[in-house]
C-alpha cells in the first residue's frame, strides 16, 4: 500500500489563526471567561482542550453574563449580531477570516449598486447567515437547480458572490444559469484560495489513486466537497472523522491511497490515520504524489 497525502493538509490560515488567537488570549489573561458561540473545530480533543483551559461554548449570546469577552470566529457574523452585541455592552474578539471581510464587503456594494444580492451557498450555514446578514435581503441558492425563472422573477440586475468553501465547478454552473435568467449579471468569485487549492489536489490526486480518505467532518461544508469531488471521480472514496474508522476501508495491499483533509481538521487526526496505515503495511506517506 503507498499513501500520497494532500500538500494542503488540516487547518487553513482563517482556522488556525481563531484558535492560536483563543489560545493566545485564554494564556495571557486568565482573569477573563471567553465565550465563543458553536464550536471552532468539529473535533472533541481540540474542544476539550480549550474546555479545560477555561473557554465557554454557548449557542446564543443569552448564555453570555455580563463581563465576558466573546470570540467571534473565522465564518464571520451578521450585522445584526454586532448591534446585538453593542446592545448588550458585550465585549467582543473579532476573528473574521479577512477573506470573509471581503466577501461582506462584497455584498454590501453589491447592494449598494441597487443590484439584487445573490449568494451562492448552503442556507442556514453560519458563514452564509454572516454573508446574507450584510445586506437587507438576499437570495441563496446552492445547485444550478434552484436557479428557477420563478425565484429570480422581476430580477434585471443581479451581482453574485459565493460562499468561501464552495466548489468551483458548482458555482460557475449556478452563475451561467442565473446569466440565462438574468440580463445584468455580476459574479465576485469569492471562493478563497486555500479553498480552491485543496479542491484542485484532491481533484487531480483522485484520478491517480485507487482509493481515496478524506477526513473531517460531516458538518463541515468544506469536507463535504472535497469528499463530493473526489467520489464524483472515484467511487472509492471514504469520508472518516475518527482514526478507527480507517480500519472498516477495505484496502488492497497494493493501493495507492490518497489521504486529504478538511481546514478544520486537526493535525493529530490525520497523523493517527496514516499511523493506522502505515501499521496495515502502508509505505511511508510521500506528499502531493513526489515520484
Ligand atoms: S476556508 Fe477560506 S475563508 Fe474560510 S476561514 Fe479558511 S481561509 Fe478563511
């Protein structure tokens, strides 16, 4: 068995800068109780961790007591989660990925161009809320399919913008289809480039592999598309969020696996599988298949 893994392995830069922020701020000033609204990685380990280095995961902002400091995290936030914080004279940590500033700021001028917003992305996903939370209203769509003359009725101007994590191909198929309906269209590709990366990797290493991991969770949207990608290629391909579930693939003894991960997967993980591997008789691992 020969294991190739991805260049672009466990968390991307927005990821890993909220948690050594957290880390940071939970070290230097213990004297303060840091809320962070949902969890940061989908990953037990990594929140226990925090856990018990004093960090409070709550839901809503009604579990915040007056004198804690609240993280907000790298998917970004609504408009209205700001003034709500203000109301409540909550202090607050920004950790907005700046590639999600960008894509708010996008929407707001697109708005501002007296255009019709639409985002392109999973509704009700935290980053979208924060997407569509920028402007007064806006539409969503996730698949070419709900591109319908029916939704976008009374729309001549329209000026699009995507959710970070998307997958390319699925978001230009949506834009051709919103240009058939649509006289005025403009499209601010904001899928961010460690997105795109990964993506492109696990597309060009799945058609040399035999069998493909991706590890991550099934909550994370981006896991989801890069195991959506590569199954879509090979249908050998196993999406797996703990380190035993490596031992229900069945791999033969000459494969060539092709091991990626989603950004908000720990390193830990991913190091745990390919253990798991190397102990079936697995090479060690080469990086983005080196000769
Ligand atoms: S996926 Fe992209 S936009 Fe989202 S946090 Fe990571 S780097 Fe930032």
């Amino acid at each position: 068995m020969k294991i190739v893994l991805s260049e672009t392995l466990s968390y991307c830069f927005g990821v890993r800068k909220t948690l050594e922020l957290t880390q940071q701020l939970l070290a230097d000033r213990p004297d303060r109780t840091y809320y962070m609204l949902g969890e940061i990685v989908h990953n037990e380990h990594v929140i226990e961790a925090l856990r018990a280095k004093g960090l409070r995961i709550v839901q809503t902002l009604d579990a915040v007591p007056a004198g804690g400091v609240v993280i907000l995290q790298s998917h970004g936030s609504t408009r209205r989660r700001y003034d709500e914080l203000a109301a409540r004279g909550l202090e607050f940590v920004d950790a907005t990925c700046p590639m999600v500033r960008i894509i708010h700021d996008r929407i707001r001028a697109v708005e501002a161009q007296g255009r019709v917003p639409v985002v392109i992305g999973q509704v009700g996903h935290e980053e979208v809320r924060g997407i569509v939370g920028q402007v007064a209203r806006a539409l969503v769509v996730k698949s070419p399919d709900e591109v319908t003359p029916e939704l976008f009725a009374g729309v001549s101007r329209a000026g699009v913008v995507a959710q970070s994590t998307f997958i390319e191909e699925q978001a230009r198929q949506i834009v051709e289809r919103i240009r058939a309906l649509v006289p005025d269209v403009v499209f601010h590709d904001t899928i961010c480039q460690p997105t795109k990366t990964r993506q492109r990797e696990v597309e060009t290493h799945t058609r040399k592999a035999d069998c493909v991991i991706v590890i991550g969770s099934q909550h994370s949207a981006n896991t989801r598309h890069l195991f959506n990608i590569a199954r879509a290629i090979n249908p050998q391909t196993h999406l797996i969020d703990r380190p035993e579930s490596v031992e229900d693939i069945a791999i033969p003894p000459d494969a060539a696996v092709f091991v990626a991960s989603g950004a908000s997967t720990p390193m830990e993980l991913i190091v745990e599988v390919v253990r798991r591997l190397e102990s079936r008789g697995a090479s060690q691992p080469r990086k983005d298949g080196a000769a």
